[in-house]
C-alpha cells in the first residue's frame, strides 16, 4: 500500500520535530486514536463496498444465465408450437383424405350396384325376348324313304 499525502506529511512533521527539538517528551510517536478509528472504519466501508460489488457481480452473472436458459426454453416452446401446428395440419389432411376416399368407394360401389342392376334388368329382358321369339313346331324327325 503506497502512502498517501496525508502520511507523508504526518512523516515530514514528525521529522521536523524531531530536528527541531531536543525534548523527546514532546514527541508524539503513537498516532491519533481518533485517525486510527477512522482509517479502521474507512477500510472497513472499503471491504464492506468490494463484498458488495462482487455480490452484485455474482448476481448478474447469475440472471444472465437465468436469462439466457428462459430464451433457450422459449425458443424450444414456439419450436414445440411449430411443431405441433404441423402434426395437426397433417393430420386434418389425412382426415380429408381418408373421408374424401370414403366417398369415392361410395359412388363406386352405388356405381358398380347401379350397372350391376342395369345388367341383370338386359339379361332378363334377354331372356324374356328368347321366351317370345321360341317356336313351338312338331318337327318330325324320321325320315321315311
């Protein structure tokens, strides 16, 4: 620690003094109690203020962390968000998809019953016209020569 103007000049008078005067009675050689009390309290505030400061170094470090890991958690929850906007998204496609399906089988199959009646309507018809057109003839079949 590097003396300050105060102590030197505490030295310089306490050296003029002692060049000065013979009477070594007169010397103060121990200091003020009152300095000493004060440069006690006045180191003390200094510790008490370095104690403070590195608290609030500790604590900033502290909520910058907190701070970094709540924009971590966000970024993952609108990724989340994202996410599942997609899923669903797929999903009401394949509910469409699936119904819209549904409905094609639907008008197939009342298309495949459809024709498979228009069918059976020709060949009865069919076969109501072969009734009509049948011929009733004796036809003798021997021969006699």
């Amino acid at each position: 620690m590097h003396p300050n103007d105060e102590d030197v000049k505490d030295f310089k008078r306490y050296v003029n003094v002692l060049l000065n005067k013979n009477n070594l009675d007169d010397i103060n050689v121990c200091p003020n109690i009152d300095n000493l009390v004060e440069k006690q309290t006045k180191t003390q505030q200094i510790c008490d203020n370095l104690e403070y400061q590195d608290k609030v170094k500790s604590e900033k470090i502290r909520l910058e962390r907190n701070k970094q890991y709540l924009l971590k958690l966000k970024n993952q929850q609108e990724q989340i968000d994202e996410l599942n906007k997609v899923i669903q998204d797929i999903e009401n496609k394949r509910e469409s998809r699936d119904t819209n399906a549904d409905k094609i089988r639907i008008l197939q199959y009342q298309k495949q019953k459809g024709d498979a009646s228009t069918i059976r309507d020709l060949a009865n018809q069919r076969l109501e016209s072969q009734d009509n057109n049948k011929l009733f003839l004796d036809v003798n079949l021997n021969y006699d020569e």
